[in-house]
C-alpha cells in the first residue's frame, strides 16, 4: 500500500467510524407515523445523561447540550423502591419495576436517540414539569417497546393529540394476549368483568350507584382480602377489603361504596343470592376524564399483579349524556374456551345497556 492508498483508507476508516458512533437509525416514518401524529410534534437528538426507572430518565439535548427531564409519554412503569440508604429495595419494588429500568437501560445506554413531542405548549409537559416525550431509538419507539413487552401500561396525562392511541392501545393488547411479564398474572384466577357502571344519573354527587361487576369464572374459591384497586392516572394501589370475602365458583360479585342496604334499596332487582362488596376504597369513575379513554381500572392481587383491567371511553354509552347505560360484557366464547385472554379491542366486548347488577345477562 503506498502512501496515497493508506492517506484514502484512513480516511475510509475516519468516515466508518464516524458513521458507527454518530449515525442514529431513525424508525422508518411508516413506523412513526402508525404511532404519532408527526406534523403535531417537535424532536430533537440526545444521549441518556442519568437513568431513573423505566419511563423516566435525564437526556442532554444535542442542539442546546442542556439536560432535560423526560417523562415517556402514553405509558407507566412499575414503580421501584428504595432503601434509607439509597439502593433498591427488590422486596418493595413493585414487580417487574427493575426489570422495566434495565429493559429502558439496555435499549439506551450508549446510544443516540430522538425524542418527539407536542408542539403544542399545553401538552408538553406534565405536573412535575417533566417533558412527555416519544423516544425513537434504533428504528424502534421505545414506549410502544415497552408496553409491547408488559413491562408498562398505557397511561395518559391529557388528550395529547400527538398520540394514535388505537396503536398504542394494540400494542399493550399483544403483552396481555401473550401474558408476558406485567400481564404474566393476568385472568390466573379467572376473575371477569362482567359489568360496569360508570355514571349513573346524577352522578356528579357521587351518590355510590357506581358499580363494578365481576363472576368467578373459574373452579376454584377466590378470597378477595387484600386485593387492590387502581384508577384512571393514579398509580396507587387501593385495597377493596381487609377482610376476608370468598368468591366461590360461579358467583358473582357487585363492588360499589355504599352500605349493602343502601346499594339494594337502588337497585331492587338485585338478587339477594349475588355478593355485595362495599369497598373500603371509595372509588368513582370520573365523569369527564381526559382523555375519554382514559378510563382504566385495574383489579390486582394483594401481591400487585394483575388480575383483571378495563379500559374503556365516554363515547361507548355517551357518558352522562345518557346517563343511566352500563357496560356489559357480551362476549363470553373466549371465557367459555377457557382463553379468556385475547386481543380484540375491550370495545367489542362490551355493550351499553340498562344496569343489571348481580345478573349476567348474554
Ligand atoms: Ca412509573
Ligand atoms: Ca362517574
Ligand atoms: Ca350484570
């Protein structure tokens, strides 16, 4: 090689080298645009300066070098937990947190990345002024990542108008379908959903006719002691009883807030022989969430995994519009296979109709 030769391979070499440390693959915009609405968003470039957990993490921006806290947009991780001392605390760690935080670790660290946000200076941010952002990374979204490996659920600050929620909403389907990680629990006891009411009339008073249904659909007798509710964007977990309350095979339970006798003095029609649970936390479905499809629930053994969830939107029974519609569930074939788990959208599962608590009506 003379010296001409090895002047153009080392400048051959510079050029590779540059390419293999600077080049971001950016997603395809097939890929991005099945899950943002780009002409709604803003990006920039940026490298991971401090890891917090799996939806959160510290960047520095390429185009100001400032350091930005990102909150991932759309979706929660588990929340880990930590000792006086500052390590984590694996006991008290919800399950899959520091799984999710490695999960988000290994798809970052060392790499460039894009993070997409709204345009709109309302939606921007969160509470704790936290950047809602979509994180491109190595022809992949992150988020949807995450959610597609049941290691986050959707989770919505606002009506963002950058996300396609449908998309996003199919991606945490397939983890439940496949019953990966978060979801690993999911439907073990055979606890369904077979009804909810939202919002009855009047229901800007809460006057606890609010009501979730659920059947053991399975062979075994189920204790319900210690099991836990979560709503809506909260991320606590509520306990429904610390008492023992046994849901045998085939029986059906209403929970709702109100004493016994008041719930049945509402709704005469429900069967002396179904099960009453007045919860000791007082839900409500909140009348005018944000998004509209933000209306999540989820039903959680005493040990946080996930049992049971609903996600479902104003626009299914028009909300208090039509007040006095609850939601059913009518489709029963899968529960009957013994899958109950599958991938159809929660919305052909259930169907507006006049409340039947204690009674599965198909
Ligand atoms: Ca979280
Ligand atoms: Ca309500
Ligand atoms: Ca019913």
């Amino acid at each position: 090689m003379n010296f001409a030769q090895k002047k153009i391979s080392f400048v051959l070499l510079l050029i590779l080298l540059s390419i293999s440390t600077k080049c971001e693959i950016i997603p395809k915009e097939s890929t991005l645009s099945k899950y943002l609405n780009l002409d709604s968003c803003l990006h920039f470039t940026a490298t991971v300066s401090e890891f917090k957990d799996g939806d959160t993490v510290y960047v520095k921006r390429q185009d100001n070098g400032e350091i930005e806290k990102i909150r991932f947009l759309g979706i929660n991780t588990p929340e880990k937990s930590y000792t006086d001392d500052g390590n984590i605390d694996p006991e008290n760690s919800e399950p899959y947190a520091i799984k999710a935080s490695e999960f988000t670790k290994n798809a970052l660290q060392g790499k460039t990345f894009t993070v997409y946000y709204s345009s709109n200076y309302h939606y921007q941010r969160d509470p704790y002024d936290r950047l809602l952002g979509v994180i491109a990374v190595e022809g992949t979204i992150l988020n949807v990542d995450l959610l597609r490996e049941g290691l986050a659920k959707r989770f919505f600050y606002n009506e963002n108008p950058i996300m396609k929620f449908e998309e996003w909403t199919k991606a945490e389907a397939s983890a439940r379908k496949r019953k990966i990680n978060l979801w690993s629990h999911y439907h073990s006891q055979r606890i369904v959903i077979t009804e909810v009411y939202p919002d009855p009339p009047g229901d800007e008073t809460n006057t606890g006719e609010e009501f979730i249904e659920i059947k053991n659909f399975g062979k075994k007798a189920v204790n319900l002691k210690n099991w836990l509710i979560m709503m809506d964007r909260s991320t606590h977990y509520n306990t429904l009883t610390s008492q023992d309350f046994i849901l045998n095979p085939g029986e059906i339970c209403v929970i709702s807030t109100v004493p016994e006798s008041d719930f049945r003095a509402l709704f005469p029609s429900f069967p002396s022989n179904a099960k009453y649970l007045n919860s000791e936390y007082k839900f409500y479905f909140k009348n005018n969430p944000h998004p509209p499809q933000q209306r999540i629930f989820y039903l959680c053994s005493p040990d946080k995994y996930i049992e049971e969830t609903l996600t479902f939107s104003l626009d299914w029974y028009d909300g208090l519009r039509n007040g006095g519609k609850s939601l059913q569930r009518v489709n029963f074939r899968k529960i009957e296979e013994g899958t109950i788990s599958d991938d159809s959208p929660d919305k052909q599962l259930f169907k507006a109709d006049t409340p039947t608590p204690g009674i599965i009506s198909q």
